[in-house]
C-alpha cells in the first residue's frame, strides 16, 4: 500500500527545508534508504546507569505524593464544567469509546474519528471538542498552549485528567482504519526526516540503543520498551520548573532542540508522529499522569 504525506505534515516539514522521501512519494523500499549517514555519536553499549537509576528512585517516591494529581482533579472540574460561548461541558466529547466515555480512552489514542475523517490524538481532540460543544476558538487555545510560571492552560488539566482515566491500562493504539495505518507510517517519515542546521532527524537521538546526552539516557522510540519510556508519564509534572506539561509540549520542545520550525499547535504532524511512537509502544502499562525532570 502506497502512502502519502498528509498537507498538514508536509507544510511543517516543508517549512524545515525537507523534502518528501522516496517511500512518501510512492517509490521503492529500496530507494528510500539511498541517504547519507546520520552525524550523531556512535551508541554506546547499554549498561547500569546509576544517575537513571537514583532518580527513578527518588521519581517512585515522589509519585506517591505526585502534584499531577492537583491538575488532574482541576481536568476534572472542567470537564464537568459549563463554560465557553456556548454555555456548555464536555461531558459529552466523544475520545473514541462513544460520547462521554472517559475511562480506558487515552490509550487507545491517536486514533481515527470519523466525524472529522482524521486522526487526532487526546489533546487534539479535547481541543476540538472545546471547539465545537463549548465554543471555544482553535486561534486564541493555540496562543499559549504550553504551561508557564503564570499559567496552566486547560488544555493540560483537560488531558491530565483524561490520562489519568486510564492509568494501568495497555496501550492499544488502533491500526485498522487505512488513515491510522497513513498516520503510523507518515509519522515514520518524519521521525527520520534530517534536515535544519544540525541535520538532525528525531532517529539522531532515538533511532538507537545506548545514546544520552549529559546524565540523560534517551530511549531508543524504535523499539517496544524505548517508545514506553517515551510516552510513560506524560503528561508529567516536570520538576525543571515545576510545570504540568503534554506530551504536545515534549514534541514541541524536540523541534525546537533540533532548530526545526515548531510545529501548530495540536497538528497532524504531532498526531503523526504520537501514532508512530504510541503503537510502537502497543501492548506495554500506562501508569499514569507522572514527575519527569
């Protein structure tokens, strides 16, 4: 089965200066591979790392008392809360398991939603269904989408609360519909996209085993367990700053790393690359909203 790159992943990447690669444009397997190789550090052998080690101990001891639990209770509130122009909750947002349903929904996300005939991932569809049943403008959400010393937007306490709903859950990210199986393999692309002036690719950092940088391991989101790590926690309560953070900032924050263009807020290029991850990821425990560094 051919795919193509969907506008709105084109768009980001084309604003990075990248170019469709063979396998978007339809051409063969083969081709595709005819690329230069990554400048990046050689991985180095897995082994014990004690500094990983010492802070997921002194993560597990925190998270007993973990203060994403304060934003997934204010997600609650206003979940349940009349607001907006059009005066109403989003009670009834329907996250894929019918209108309503909150329990057991955000792992099976991104996934496609046939009133909109696109996959969307948890924040993108909250963002919509406050939109659409609340009134809400798309414009003035995406102005300050990311929390900041002065400010949590809901979006965040939304899909905190949201998340939390399916804490020790599996993933199951669905790949039956032909636009789920695009979104996996179109976030592939982008995940080994090279371009900016690092000619980085999200693969430089984790495309392989045994890479960090300073005392940070970076998970190798190729791979089952490597991808978990990535989508485990988030969102996250991170202590470097003492902000509630999405896994759409985290993706936001690998762009800019990269001098990439960040990309729209809540766009099919970061849905795209969530479903990439999140399947890779199918089958492993979602523990919850968690601390990170």
């Amino acid at each position: 089965m051919k795919y193509t790159i969907t506008l709105g992943a084109l768009a980001a990447l084309s604003l990075a200066g990248i170019a469709p690669s063979a396998a978007a444009q339809g051409k063969p397997a083969a081709e595709k591979h005819h690329m230069k190789p990554m400048h990046a550090m050689p991985a180095m052998k897995a082994a014990p790392d004690p500094t990983t080690a010492d802070f997921e101990k002194f993560r597990e001891v925190l998270e007993d008392d973990n203060p994403a639990e304060l934003f997934e209770q204010k997600g609650k509130e206003l979940w349940t809360m009349k607001r907006g122009p059009k005066n109403a909750s989003l009670e009834q947002c329907d996250l894929g398991l019918g209108p309503g349903v909150v329990k057991g929904a955000y792992v099976k996300m991104p996934r496609y939603f046939a009133d909109v005939d696109q996959v969307m991932d948890a924040e993108r569809r909250i963002v919509y269904c406050m939109e659409t049943l609340q009134g809400f403008k798309a414009a003035d959400l995406a102005k300050k989408p990311f929390s900041s010393d002065s400010s949590t937007p809901d979006p965040v306490s939304l899909t905190t609360y949201v998340a939390g709903q399916s804490r020790g859950m599996k993933l199951a990210i669905p790949q039956k519909n032909p636009k789920e199986r695009e979104a996996f393999e179109v976030g592939r692309e982008i995940f080994h996209y090279r371009a900016g002036p690092y000619d980085f690719s999200c693969a430089t950092c984790h495309g392989e085993d045994g890479k960090r940088i300073r005392t940070q391991v970076l998970p190798n989101l190729s791979s089952k367990s490597g991808a978990m790590a990535a989508t485990q926690g988030w969102p996250g309560y991170r202590m470097t700053g003492g902000l509630m953070h999405t896994i759409q900032w985290r993706m936001n924050d690998c762009f800019r790393q990269q001098r990439f263009p960040e990309p729209g807020y809540v766009s099919q290029t970061i849905t795209d690359l969530l479903t990439y991850m999140a399947v890779n990821a199918n089958g492993q425990v979602y523990k919850g909203p968690g601390i990170k560094r």
